[in-house]
C-alpha cells in the first residue's frame, strides 16, 4: 500500500442512533479524535435517543436510504436483510480511512476502494446471531421465533461475508477477540473502549459510603438483567437506584419495593453524582462484550458486584483474587439468579471494609479516553504508512 499524507481523511460509520450505550459512547469518542469526520449510520431516531441526542444534534451526519423508508423506526427488525445493501451503496471514495464501528452485522458492510483501508471497531459479532442474549427474549413467541430463525440464518452468512471485507478488525475486549476469532476466522486487535474517569476521586468517609445506596446502570432488557437487582435490593431492604429505560421497566416496577427508586436516564452531569453518591454497582449482565459500566463506577472508587462472564472478567479484580500488586475491585457471582445475586451482596457487605476507593479510582484509569485515543491513532498511522 503506498505511503500516505500525515492527515488522512477519515470517516466514521454506525449502524444506526436509536439508542445510548457504550457503542455510542465508542463514537463520540471517535468523533473526538477526527472532528471533521462525518457519521454515516443506517437512519437515526432522535425521539428514542432521548436527551443523549444532544450529544450528536450538531455533527455531520449521513443516513442511508432505509431512512426514508416509512415506518423505519417500528419496522426495521424485519427489514434488516437489506441493512447491508444500503451500507454498500454508500460512497465513500473521497476518504482514506473508514471506521466502522458494529455490534450489529451491517455497518461493516461499507466498501471502500484501495488504498483505502477499513477498521472495523466490533463491539461484538451480532449477539442474536451467534446464540448470545439480547435486549429481548423475541424466542418466547414460536411464530417471531420461527421467522427470527429463519432470517438469522441468511444473516449470519451474510456477516460472515462481509467481514472479508474488513481490513483489520479492532476488539474491545479479549472477549470479543475469541468471538471474531471463532465466528469470522479472523485476528484482531483488542483496544478498550474509552472510559471517562476523573482524574481526582471525589472525597467522601467510609460513613457516607456505608450511608449510601446500591445503583444500577444500564438498558433495562432482557439480556441486562436487572430484575435480579430490583429482585434482590427489594428482598433485602437496600436502597436502589435504578438508571435507565427500556421496555421491561413496566414489570420491574411490579416487583419493586418501597427501597428501589428509577430513574430513567439521566444526563451525564447526574450520572456522575449518582456514581460518586454509591455504595456499590450491582452488574448482573449476562456475556457482557467489554462493559463501560462497570468501569465507570470504579472511576469513582465504587466496588462492583458482577456477573462472572464476559469483558467484565478483564476489568475487574475479585475480591478472592486480590493481592499487594492487585487491589479489590470487586466481587464476582457465578450463578446468573436471584440466589446468586443475593449471595454475592452479603459476600459484599461482609467485607465492604477491604474495598479501597482510592486504589479502585487507581485501577479504573488504565482505561481511560486517552489510553483508547493513543491507542486508535497508532492503528490508523499503522495502516495507512505501509
């Protein structure tokens, strides 16, 4: 590949805005990086976006022609088989480097014309298409099930078609390594996501922390699991706070106690405070690809209770693995119930004393933005100065 200008020109592709979470996250970050770069996405949804929308209101922003579709927004589970048509038919032969960034099957779809080069930032391999949880348990109804399967079939070969097209696949997590490994038969680079931690950990006395509240941080989906959280701080009489929004909200108010208070979302000023006012993360997340969240508690010095499995398995220390040179982040459960849960909170309150907020907030910034932003800008060099 010839040799390059110093300053590339770049632009920055995702599957679509419709909702907030790391992988949005992963772009801002992006966008950051290379400010002129416009975002090329399926279509956007500014209502479900909420107030993150505000985040990406005044960016350069492309959507394809499934945009103009009607109904788009309600409809586009079932339309997701023309998903890599319209990324593919996006031109982007004025750009020297492509960044998608995926954890859906289409955004990597693009094509671009050599010497240009594609990285592909891969949350993960679609999770409905290789057997992992999602945001909805769509198998419960046998008709969408049979149809689901059916179309997750030809979309499953379709990914794996498409990922020959990328030229070097970036992981964010070890986790998700193994997966594009096993699934597209490809090596990859693994770069965290970029977390935002400050830089001084807010000040506060074991008594404030003991006085504190428990907090939950994420989709409320099926594949989240937060019914364990509401399920367990109601059994128990712990305060709760729960952040976030999603369709099962309406059945996990049922089954709240008095203690369990939500909140929906909530901008990032409040998450902050939410994060600085906890007394620990409950993370009862199943196969998590990498897990922002959890990180991002430990920012603030706030020990962890998680789901042994997935990317959080890299970020956080157990409190039984912890030594001199490894501090306790954390506490891990294996068994993904209520029982689990329950366990791994009394294991927590047990020993809360041995969680040490300074050398948390320590530990969570290793994988802060500017290690991601090092990090992604050497790739970029690499791949364009061959």
């Amino acid at each position: 590949m010839p040799k390059r200008n110093s300053d590339p020109s770049v632009a920055l592709v995702h599957d679509f805005l419709r909702e907030y979470g790391g992988a949005e996250r992963v772009v801002e970050a992006l966008h950051d990086l290379f400010p002129q770069a416009p975002l090329y996405v399926a279509f956007t949804d500014p209502d479900a976006m909420g107030i993150h929308w505000q985040n990406f209101a005044d960016w350069k922003i492309h959507e394809t022609w499934l945009a103009r579709i009607p109904l788009i927004k309600k409809i586009f589970s079932p339309l997701r088989l023309l998903a890599p048509a319209a990324f593919r038919s996006l031109d982007l032969s004025e750009y020297d480097v492509v960044i998608s960034s995926s954890n859906a099957y289409f955004a990597k779809a693009v094509q671009v014309k050599k010497p240009a080069v594609h990285l592909c930032y891969c949350h993960t391999p679609p999770r409905s298409l290789y057997g992992y949880s999602t945001m909805t348990d769509w198998e419960k109804n046998k008709v969408v099930k049979v149809f689901g399967t059916v179309i997750n079939h030809i979309c499953r070969v379709m990914d794996v078609r498409m990922a020959d097209g990328v030229d070097v696949f970036i992981a964010n997590s070890q986790e998700v390594q193994k997966r594009i490994q096993k699934y597209y038969r490809r090596d990859s680079v693994v770069i965290h996501p970029p977390v935002q931690v400050p830089e001084e950990l807010p000040a506060r006395t074991r008594q404030q922390r003991e006085d504190g509240y428990f907090l939950y941080v994420n989709r409320l989906a099926f594949a989240k699991h937060p019914e364990l959280a509401v399920q367990v701080a109601t059994k128990l009489k712990l305060p709760l706070k729960v952040v976030g929004s999603g369709k099962i909200l309406p059945e996990l108010q049922t089954m709240a106690g008095e203690t369990v208070e939500f909140l929906g979302s909530v901008g990032d000023e409040q998450l902050r405070q939410l994060y600085a006012g906890a007394r620990a993360l409950l993370y009862p997340v199943e196969d998590e690809d990498f897990g922002i969240v959890p990180v991002e508690a430990m920012g603030y010095g706030v020990p962890v209770i998680a789901h042994r499995s997935g990317g959080p398995k890299e970020t956080i220390i157990d409190l039984r693995n912890a030594g001199k040179t490894q501090p306790a982040t954390g506490i891990f459960f294996d068994e993904l119930s209520e029982q689990g849960l329950e366990r791994a909170v009394h294991t927590f309150l047990e020993n809360e004393a041995k969680f040490d907020p300074k050398k948390i907030h320590a530990h969570a910034r290793t994988f802060g933005e500017e290690r991601f932003k090092r990090e992604i800008l050497s790739l970029v060099e690499k791949s364009t100065d061959v």
